[in-house]
C-alpha cells in the first residue's frame, strides 16, 4: 500500500479549515442550539443551517 502524503500547502490548508470551524462555526452552532434549547425544542425551532462534512 502506498503511503497518501499531503502538501505544506494542503496541510495549511486543512489546518486553517479546522482552525475556522472549531473557532468559528462550532460556537455559532452551539448557540443556536442552545437558543432552541431554551425555547424548549432543539429540532424544530433551530436553524437548519447544519451542513455536513
């Protein structure tokens, strides 16, 4: 099997992507799921702005 090497420039890449989510859209999400929460429901009154990686 071959080993799969990554670039300084796509692991600066991935590195600022994950910097960026943990700093960044983490804490977005995490307030908007706790503004539902308060609301009493975390599904239907939530955006559903959720996007899978």
């Amino acid at each position: 099997m071959k080993a799969m090497l990554i670039t300084r420039e796509g692991w600066q890449a991935l590195d600022r992507e994950l910097k960026y989510l943990w700093k960044e859209y983490r804490p977005e999400i995490t307030k908007k799921v706790q503004e539902a929460a308060a609301q009493g429901d975390r599904s239907e009154n939530a955006d559903n702005e959720l996007v899978l990686f």
